[in-house]
C-alpha cells in the first residue's frame, strides 16, 4: 500500500504513525455509530450529539488499538528488541520489530501482551460502566455507561480476535513460539502456524459469506449483513498475509537443509600479499573473469581482493600498490565450517557485512561460497526469493 503515513507523536520513545486508510476507518465507524448503533441504544437526543460521540468513541477505539500495540512493544523492547515505529491502519495496528525474536519464550510473551492488554482495557470499560451506572443512573450519565460497555465489548473483542492461532496473529504467533520450541525450526514453525493462518482466513470468509446469504434470504437480521461482510475482509487480509509469511519462510527452510559444502566452489585461488595489484589482475581476475580472492600467507587468510578494491584504485597505481595494500583485512567471522547450513552462511553475510565468507577445514581453505553462488543455487532449485529474515 502506498498511501502517506502521518506522524502523530511517541509512545515509550516509539514514533507513532497513521496510515492513510485509517481516516476511512475513522470515519466509517463514527458514521456507524451516530447513524446505527447510538441513536438505537439511547433515542430521543440531537442528530449532532450521536456525530460528537460517535467521533469520540471512534477516537478511544484506535486508543485501545494503539495500547494493545503498546503491550506488545513494551515487552519487545525488555528484550532488546528495537522497535522503529506503530502504524494505526485501516485494520488496526502493528508494531514494526526490527528483529525476530529471539528466543521461543520471548516471542510468546510478545504476543500474548497485546490480547492481555486489550481484555484487562474491555474488562476495565465493563467495569467502569457498571460503576457508573450504579452510581450515577439518576444523573443523565447514560452517555458514560454506553461509550463505557461499548469499548468493553471492542477491547474484548479485539483481545479474542487476536488469539486466533493463525499466523501472523498474535495467537498464530503463540501457535509459532509452542511450534518452535518443540521441534526447534523457526523456520518451519512459521511455515507451519502461517498454514493454520491460511485455514482460518478461509473460514473466517467462509463464515462471513454465510452471515451475507443468511441475511439476503431473511433467516437471520439485515444488519448481520456488515459484519459479514467486515469478516470477509478481515478473513482475506489474514489469507493474504499468511501466504506471503509461507512463502517467504520456504526458502529458508530449503536453505537450512542445504550445507555450505554442497553449493561452494571448490577450486579456490589465493593471492599473495606482496604481490603487486598488476599481477593480480593480470594473472587472476583477467583469467577468471573477476570475482573475489582470499589473500594468504604461511597458510593465514589475511584478507580478501575482489573487484571493488580494485576498482577503487586508479589504474596508474596498479603496478606500485600491493594487494596487502587495498585488501580487505579479515576478521574471524569471515572463516566459517563447511558443515553449516547456507542459512547459517547467509545469517553471517548479513551480520558481517561480507558478500563471501571463506570455508575452512582443519587449518585448509577448502572453499568460497558466495551470496551470487547461494542465489544461483536457488535459482537452479526454483526457488523465487532469498527472504533474508529481519523485517516483520
Ligand atoms: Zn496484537
């Protein structure tokens, strides 16, 4: 979706954002409410008082969307998760982890925060209301008690809704964390809680087209038709998202079954530190076609030439410089085993900031593996995407 989003302030130093579909939202659900639900339940008062509370619930409706979002930032953050903004859209909100969690029990205390929120809000509104009702009932607080009960039955409502166990809701998250601790694959546990997703979004549309042809044919009442029709839409939002999660997963899974040693190249060609970087274009990158070379001396990798270093570098200089000189120095996390999965390979790529890791074995380079050689493997396999983890 490419609507503009508007900062609206901060929240446990998080920058809260609107999404444009959210003033559809705001405004479908004042008018709902000023024209349906509000004069139905309190009749007799002026058109512009059911619009002024209709507004004002409206608002203290995306306030519960918006602290339910909080809980689960604010459990987040506990464990160092950053988390860079909220987003209120047209199907209410979502925090933006910067990381996946990283453990299965910090991920189902994540997930579980929101819905407590939200049923510990409904069960305060319910409360709330009944207070005042005793209290009040003479005093022409009526007002109160309905705005009262109705957030009571929202935040409720948006607390259950939520526990649904499918994948990406926060119940599909709880069905993902259990998944993950049993068989130890966050990957598959997200395949396999975004499968439940997909089954409860076709059910929820299955549903909802009921409630639509149940209402058409005068067995159930008219007004049964909007919420068929809200469940529609929310069950194909949940189908969508779950089948892109499934889809973004299955590559990792195919790449954590595959070892660095199945997809590295085997012939490795090293340079040597004093060489000038004439030579080694001259004898090596010409005759490969470019690539990257482990630069290495008395069986040390000291750091690795590729054609960016060279590139860098005028062509004047190529005879006076060293490759000691313009190589990339290495660090320990450059060398890797090959007996590691290409995920595990990748994660390193990612974390390092290197575009090739060198596969060692009993002192030995034994090989090279690239992010080019990984996607074109993937590409052989048919797989479409590489989905590195870390956005969600
Ligand atoms: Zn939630």
């Amino acid at each position: 979706m490419a609507f503009p989003n508007w900062k609206i302030g901060h929240a446990l130093g998080i920058p809260i954002y609107l999404h444009a579909s959210w003033f559809a939202v705001f405004f479908f659900l004042t008018w709902s409410l000023a024209t349906g639900y509000l004069p139905e339940t309190m009749p007799g008062l002026p058109v512009p008082r059911y619009w002024g509370m209709g507004g004002v619930a409206a608002l203290l409706l995306f306030l519960s969307v918006l602290l339910h979002e909080l809980g689960h930032s604010y459990v987040a953050l506990r464990y160092q998760i950053p988390i860079k903004q909220i987003t209120l859209f047209i199907f209410g909100g979502m925090a933006h982890m910067g990381k996946e969690p990283p453990s299965p029990r910090a991920e189902f205390l994540i997930a579980i925060a929101g819905p407590v929120v939200s049923l510990i809000l409904g069960a305060g509104c319910f409360g709330g209301s009944l207070a005042v009702e005793s209290l009040f009932a003479q005093s022409g607080a009526h007002g109160l008690i309905v705005l009262g009960s109705l957030l009571g039955m929202v935040n409720v409502q948006l607390g259950l809704f939520n526990l649904i166990p499918g994948f990406p809701l926060d119940g599909g998250r709880i069905l993902r964390a259990g998944l993950w601790a049993r068989n130890k694959n966050f990957d598959r546990a997200t395949s396999q809680a975004a499968l439940a997703g997909i089954g409860f979004g076709v059910a929820l549309g299955l549903i909802g087209a009921t409630m639509i042809v149940g209402a058409w044919s005068g067995v159930l009442e008219q007004s049964i038709a909007t919420n068929g029709s809200w469940l529609i839409f929310i069950g194909t939002f949940l189908f969508a998202a779950a089948l892109a999660s499934r889809r973004q997963a299955a590559p990792r899974i195919l790449l954590a079954s595959v070892t660095v040693r199945q997809v590295m190249v085997h012939r490795v060609i090293t340079l040597l530190p004093d060489m000038s970087v004439q030579d080694a274009v001259d004898h090596h990158f010409v005759a490969q076609g470019g690539g990257e070379f482990p630069v290495c001396e008395e069986g040390k990798v000291l750091g690795l030439l590729t054609v960016r270093e060279v590139q860098a570098l005028p062509t004047a200089l190529w005879p006076w410089r060293l490759v000691r000189e313009i190589m990339r120095p290495t660090s320990p996390d450059f060398r890797i085993p090959p007996d590691w999965s290409i995920m595990q390979a990748m994660d390193r790529m990612a974390q390092s900031g290197w575009d090739c890791l060198v596969v060692m074995e009993h002192e030995q380079i034994v090989g090279l593996i690239t992010r080019s050689a990984i996607a074109q493997y993937l590409q052989l396999r048919g797989s479409e995407s590489l989905g590195v983890r870390g956005e969600g």
